[in-house]
C-alpha cells in the first residue's frame, strides 16, 4: 500500500534526499486527495523550513521527548523486560513476510513499521495496522498536543485502520537493571542492541489490554 510507505517517509528524520523526494510523495497522493488534505501541515513544514531547522525541530520533537518516541513499544512497555521480547517477536514476523530491515534499527521503530506494512499483502497490513493503532493513536494525540506538525501523519494511519483505537495506561516505570538484563548494554550511538530470540516466542503485544491481539 503505497500510502503507508508515503507515511512512513514522512516520520524519517529530515535530510536533503527526503525533501527532494517530496514531489514524488506528493504525486504518489494524487489518487488519495483526502489524505493529501490531512498531511498538507507536515508537507507545508517540510517545504517551509530550511534543512538546519527541520533538523533541530525533529530532534527535540522525537529525540528529547520520550512522550514522542518513535518506538512502538516504548509507549506500552516502557524498557521493562516486555519490550524486549515483543521486539524479538515482532522481527520473527518480519521475517516470516520476508522483509528485510534496515541495518541498527530497532523493529519497532515507527518509520520501519509503516514500511513494514507498505510491503505486505493489504490483508495482513490491515491486521498488523488494526493491533498497532491503539499506538499511533497515543503518540498522534502527543504529537498534537505539543502542536507538532507531524501529528496529521498519525491521523492518516489511524483512518486506514480498520478498529478505532483504545486509550493507553501509562508504561511501566524504568528498571535500568532490568534493561540490562533484557537489552544488554549499550552502544557507543546509544542504542540498546537485543538479545538472542528465547526459544519460546510469545505473541507480539502492541496493546495488552486490548482484548486478544492477533500476533
């Protein structure tokens, strides 16, 4: 579906080839114009602003702001022992569709997803996107409150979900032992490299309190 890696585009951190393929992104609208109405805010950004402010506004937007994490899991999990394994499972489903990730990437990194979803069939797209909104729901509703421009591109995936997402409870409070114990030790750029998959992988949970997800 084309529409989610036109989104998924959107999130990505601002740099010379991103706005340089706005045109493109736009033109890949052209048959969706309601959804080119919603996203005209981040658009009208991205066009507007020069290359050192985009970059500085969407570091302080998603780097400095856990509310606005770009981190699916970090929303419902918090860096407790869950999160890790729902990312093992999560990368077990992209790997039983055959997608391949991008390199130093954590699978539930929202960009990555929305990609994710771009090269599924529209069937299973629609299931992941139904488990997931709940997510994207909670981080557009941030996003809007702090008057992000970046919120209309949470609106558009929300629409395309096929369940109207449910409120979210708050994350578990940090254990910076138990990431340890979950995540390893970190990187030199920051990042919290996974463990090995256990060898019983449990469903993927986007929203645990949501009745039965599916994965």
């Amino acid at each position: 579906m084309q529409n989610f890696r036109v989104l998924s585009a959107l999130l990505c951190y601002p740099d010379e080839a991103l706005i340089a393929a706005l045109p493109a992104l736009e033109a890949a609208l052209a048959t969706q114009p309601n959804s080119k109405a919603l996203l005209r805010p981040v658009l009208k950004h991205l066009k507007d602003q020069d290359m050192i402010a985009l970059q500085e506004q969407y570091v302080a937007t998603f780097d400095r702001n856990p509310s606005h994490s770009l981190h699916l899991f970090e929303h419902i999990h918090g860096e407790s022992r869950d999160r890790g394994q729902a990312m093992v499972d999560l990368l077990q489903e992209y790997k039983r569709e055959g997608f391949d990730m991008v390199p130093n990437e954590l699978p539930d990194y929202v960009p990555l997803f929305l990609e994710f979803l771009s090269q599924i069939a529209p069937d299973k797209a629609q299931s992941f996107l139904g488990d997931a909104v709940h997510v994207l729901a909670h981080l557009g509703g941030k996003l809007k409150a702090s008057g992000s421009p970046y919120a209309c591109v949470l609106d558009v995936a929300i629409l395309a979900s096929p369940v109207a997402p449910l409120p979210l409870s708050e994350p578990p409070i940090r254990d910076m032992e138990e990431v340890m114990e979950t995540f390893g030790g970190g990187g030199v750029d920051g990042n919290v490299p996974l463990l090995k998959p256990s060898s019983a992988v449990t469903p993927v949970h986007f929203y645990p309190n949501a009745g039965s997800p599916r994965v």
